[in-house]
C-alpha cells in the first residue's frame, strides 16, 4: 500500500453500518462528523460498512441514505453518487482486504488461530482496556502464517490474527485529548480476517480509509480501542493514520447505549411520521452544546460557529420524555381525498 501524507483539504467519512435502523444517537454522530467536515470547507466520503453479513437487514442500506438525506446532510462522493474511488459498498472490496491480507501473511504480522470467543473470555485474566472485552491471552498454538495449510486440510476454522507490538501508541484525539495505549499488553492480538472468510472491522476500515483518503475520522467513543488497532495497522502499511475525534455517546436512563429497549428511536420513524428535520436537529444540536436552546434549524445553520470545543466530554442521556417531545411535533395526517363524499 502506498505511504499517503496528510493531504488538504481534509477528508472525512460517514459510515453507517446497515445491521439496522439508524437511530437518534447515530444522528447525532453523523451529524458532528459532518459538521466538523463541512465547517472547514472539507469532503466527505459515504461508505457503506456492511461487511458483518450476518446482521446486514434488507433495505437497510438504502434507509441510511435516505435518513440522511433526511437530516440535510450531504457527502461528495457515495455508494449513490459514485467518485474516484468507487466502490463505496465494503463487500464490493473485498479484493482489497484480501491484498492487504496477503501483504499481512508474507510479512508474517499474521497468524491462523483457532480460538473461540469462549476460549478467549475463559484463558483471560489481565485487566481489559476501558470498555473491550478480555484480552486475547495469546493461547493459540499456531503462531506462523504457514500453520494454516494444515488447519484447511483437516477442515479446521480458523481466523487470522494480527501480532502486536509493545510500541505505545500516543495521539491527542481532538475531543478526548490526550491518549496511550501499548496494544499488545492491553489489547492483545486482534482478529483481522474471520473464520468464514469475511475481512474484520479494523482490517477494512483501515484499508478504505487510506485508499479514500481519510484523514480525519469522527466516530463515538466506544471505538476509542479501536483506534490504537488500527494505528498498528497504519504503521505496518507505512501510511499516515488520520486525526481521531470520539465523541460520548447517547445513552438510555439505564446508562447502555441507545438500543430498541429504550423505545423505538429510529430516524426513520421521525421522518415517517413527519416530524420536521429541523426538529431532530435543533435538539441534537442542542444536546451536543452547540446551541443553547433546542430551536430548529438545519445542519448548514450551524456551520459558522461549529467548534468541536463546544462538545461535552460525558455521554448523554436520552429519557423517554425526550422521545415523546420530539414525536409530538408530527404533522396531522392530511386526510384522503377519498371517503369525503366526492
């Protein structure tokens, strides 16, 4: 992969995963990461992220185009509009991943492993990094790229792992500032290809990103890991990572993230049911510190004064009084002209 340097002007991403409905707290991400681009007079890339197959609904790619569209948010190249580096649909590069695998493998920076996620959460006992789940011990056997021929002649499912550094990665994140990780110790090893076949977050994301030119990636805070994973991947591909901003989630009253058990908060639902746009995005605005009040408006009323200062450094919580504010502005149903006697 070629070694790209920090270009102008910046370039950053949306990224929806179509594993389901997007939803309020996804809004306000987009929205942030949109604003941070577009303030600055950047471009934006949308790409589809549906390489976890087994979760990807139908229709749910589409349904992220259009609730962003919805939102009044905008990208310069996309799965819809086409651009230089088509295509924008991950499981339509998958030739990509697989290069960058091989690269992995004849480097040796890979290794086959046959370990379970049971496995792993059995054999852990060192502490985990903030939010992630066990560490991965390093208890696999196999510890060379070529122990795989072996695996695949007895029929054995394995998946690929990346070897750590001790290096400590540092980087000031521009909302969570200052942050240091030695992944190797803390995270451990990390799965980079699956044991069906199918490329990992953090191998794909990577590889796009540097294909496409991201360098500047606005994301929420539980990926805040991720970020030094992919930093090992950046340093063994000899390109420049992008700038990292995390920003806190939106969460329930339970204090977990926004999901289906907090009530149904789709995007899709808002727009359905005609609640105006510049409704949800005066309040995410306003949940966000950028205004005071929860007024409408549309994300291009906001571009003038957008600071990533302005952001609050604690996740925020979304009560069920909230969702019923934003559904009371739903238009009336216009009734059909049919049944008036006519």
């Amino acid at each position: 992969m070629p070694i790209r340097a920090q270009e102008s002007p910046v370039v950053g991403r949306l990224a929806p995963s179509p594993t389901g409905a997007q939803h309020i707290g996804n809004a306000r991400t987009y929205l942030l990461a949109w604003q941070c681009i577009r303030s600055r007079g950047g471009k934006l890339v949308l790409r589809m992220e549906d390489i976890d197959s087994p979760r990807i609904k139908p229709g749910a790619a589409q349904q992220a185009i259009d609730d962003l569209s919805w939102l009044g948010l905008d990208w310069d190249e996309g799965p819809d509009v086409g651009g230089p580096h088509a295509p924008y649909v991950q499981t339509q590069r998958t030739d990509l991943y697989r290069s960058a695998l091989k690269q992995l493998q004849t480097a040796e920076q890979v290794y086959p492993c046959t370990c379970t996620r049971t496995d792993v959460a059995a054999a852990a006992s060192a502490p985990h990094f903030g939010q992630e789940g066990p560490r991965y011990p390093g208890t696999c056997s196999y510890r060379r790229a070529s122990d795989a021929e072996g695996l695949l002649e007895l029929g054995v499912a394995f998946a690929w792992r990346f070897r750590t550094s001790s290096f400590r990665h540092e980087f000031h994140d521009l909302v969570a500032g200052p942050q240091s990780c030695d992944v190797h110790s803390q995270l451990g090893d990390f799965v980079v290809y699956k044991s069906d076949g199918s490329p990992a977050y953090q191998l794909a994301v990577v590889v796009d990103d540097i294909a496409m030119g991201v360098n500047e990636v606005l994301r929420g805070d539980d990926l805040l890991p991720s970020a030094f994973r992919q930093l090992e991947l950046y340093r063994f591909f000899r390109a420049h990572p992008p700038a990292f901003a995390h920003v806190p989630l939106v969460i329930g009253e339970d204090g977990r993230r926004l999901a289906k058990r907090h009530g149904d908060t789709r995007i899709s639902l808002l727009r359905e049911t005609q609640v105006p746009a510049a409704i949800l995005v005066g309040w995410l605005a306003w949940s966000a510190g950028l205004r005071q009040t929860s007024e409408p408006l549309m994300p291009r009323d906001l571009l003038a004064d957008f600071t990533l200062d302005k952001l609050p450094r604690e996740p925020f919580v979304f009560t069920a009084e909230m969702l019923r504010e934003l559904l009371s502005h739903r238009l009336q149903a216009v009734p059909s002209p049919r049944g008036r006697g006519g």
